[in-house]
C-alpha cells in the first residue's frame, strides 16, 4: 500500500486552494493584533530566548527530521512531506497552547512572527537543501521543479502581510483590537479546522487508506520536535517559563502553510499531503496533552508575566 502513495494525488481546487489561503491570512492577522513594535524591539535587546526559538525551528527540527528520514528510510513522498512540514514556521495554536502550559505567551507570539518572517526565506531554502540530500526527495525536487522564489512570495502574502496589517492595526487602533482579539482568534481557528475538515472529506477514502502509512512517523516526528526545542532550550540556559515556549513553539508546526504548498506546488502529491494533514490534527491533540502536564507545576516568572 505505502509503495502507492507516491503516485497518489489528493484532489483540491483551485477555489478550495484560495479559500485557504484567505483563511490561514486571516488567522495570522488575529495573532497580529497582539503585538506592537515595540515587542520587537524588547525582544532584540534581549535576544536569547528569540534566537534559541528561531534556532530550534529551522535549524534543530529539519535536522532530526533528517536522521529520522535516514532511520527509518520512508517512501520518497512521505520523506519530502516530513521535510516540509519541518521546513514551516510555527503554527499559530502554539500561542493558545502556550498560555495553557503557563509558559511564557508573549515569547511565543514573538517567535510566531518572527518565524513567519523568517519562513519567506528559510522555508524554501530548508526545503531545498535537505530534500536534496536524500535521493529519493531529490528526485521529486527535480521532477517538480520547484522555484524557492515563488514559495517565498506565496509564504510572504499568505503570512508576512497579513501580519504587518494586523500589528499596524494595533498600533494605530488599540481599543478596537483589543475587542476584535480574543473572538476573531478563535473564530478563525474554527474556520480554519472546519476547512481542513471539509476539504479532507472529498479526499477522506484515500486519506484514511493512508493514514497509517504516516501515523507512527507522524507521532516520532512530532515527539522529536518537542524533544528537540526542550533540550536546545535546556542547553541555551533559559528558564523554565521560556523553555515551555520554545517547547511548544518547536512542537507545533503551521501545517496550513504546508497543504498550502503542497497542493500549490507539488499538485497534491499524496504521501506529502497526508502527512501535513494528520501533522494539523496530530500536534493539536499532543499539544494540548503537553500543556496539561506542564500546568501541573507552575513556571517560575509565570504569575508574574502572565
């Protein structure tokens, strides 16, 4: 069954493809709306507990994703979508995830955005370079002939712009953001789960004949993740209410901007876009598991920051 997978193409149209787009826009403008520039600059004179979460993200997961493709040899298509989704900045829910394990939530929100932007040149370059390294993603690279320009620019409108608009706002109109905020988060998370939802349905034979292909990778993959941000977090000397951030940020990858991309630049290909699928539905149940157990024992610095 896995040996079919590579040439299996998930179906999705071109109006479905749209409408996530404006989704996942809509999503990252609501995280926007918490933060001002002045975030950033708190942030740079500051800077470790940025820098170790930027780092985790691009440079430490795609990393073990890599050892973990050489371990366990997956099928070609199942590789590049492991490589993908390790290639994506943070998902927005790490946010929400975050506040609940009493971490530290404004760092979290910083390392969204800062890796949203990051992601416009990182993303298509992670992408590149580690799908090159394993011959057979390689194949799949060259046969799709993917542009990392034209990835930068769908990951730059889809996530930087929104972005920019959404902390202009608050900049300029902080009362109304501050009522918009908490409502239009969670009215477009629903939106956007809703979507996956419906648009997997037209797929939801071929995903389920699928899924366990992917399951176990997908729970290591996702486990390796967590591992990764707490011990670079650990070892970069960080509190424990950063670590919980870092954690959680490395943990929870933007799988939207992967179907996104999946189904914009590689028509669909079947083993990647089960593997983001079952990754969105995976790393929120995980998530939400990790920030139980972590809420157990409060973080020093959390009542005070929080």
């Amino acid at each position: 069954m896995t040996k079919d997978i590579d040439s299996v193409v998930l179906n999705f149209s071109p109006t479905s493809l749209t409408v996530l787009n404006l989704v996942l826009a809509i999503v990252m403008f609501s995280i926007a709306l918490e933060l001002k520039p002045q975030d950033f600059r708190r942030l740079l004179h500051a800077p470790k507990a940025l820098m170790t979460g930027i780092f985790a993200q691009f440079i430490v997961l795609p990393a073990l994703t890599f050892c973990l493709i050489l371990a366990t040899n997956p099928q070609p298509s199942i590789a590049l979508g492991l490589i993908l989704v390790s290639a994506c900045p943070g998902g927005n829910i790490s946010n929400f995830i975050t506040y609940r394990a009493g971490g530290n939530a404004a760092l979290s929100v910083s390392l969204t955005a800062f890796s949203t932007v990051a992601a416009v040149f990182l993303t298509p370059i992670n992408i590149a370079f580690w799908g090159s390294l394993y011959g057979p993603t390689r194949t799949i690279l060259q046969e799709t002939a993917i542009d990392p320009v034209s990835v930068a620019i769908t990951v730059g409108f889809m996530l930087v712009l929104p972005l920019y608009l959404g902390m202009s706002l608050n900049g300029r109109r902080p009362d109304l953001t501050a009522r918009l905020r908490r409502p239009l988060q969670y009215l477009s998370m629903g939106i956007f789960v809703a979507f996956v939802i419906l648009a997997l349905a037209s797929n939801w034979t071929l995903f389920l004949q699928y899924a366990t292909a992917v399951a176990t990778l997908v729970l290591l993959h996702n486990g390796l993740a967590l591992a990764g941000g707490y011990t670079t977090a650990t070892l970069a000397g960080l509190s424990a209410f950063d670590r919980r951030s870092i954690t959680i940020e490395t943990g929870i990858q933007n799988s939207g901007l992967g179907l996104i991309l999946i189904f914009g630049f590689f028509n669909g290909l079947g083993g990647m876009a089960v593997v983001a699928a079952f990754w969105g539905m995976w790393h929120i149940v995980s998530g939400i598991m990790l920030a139980g157990l972590m809420a157990r024992t409060p973080a020093p610095g959390y009542n005070a920051k929080a």
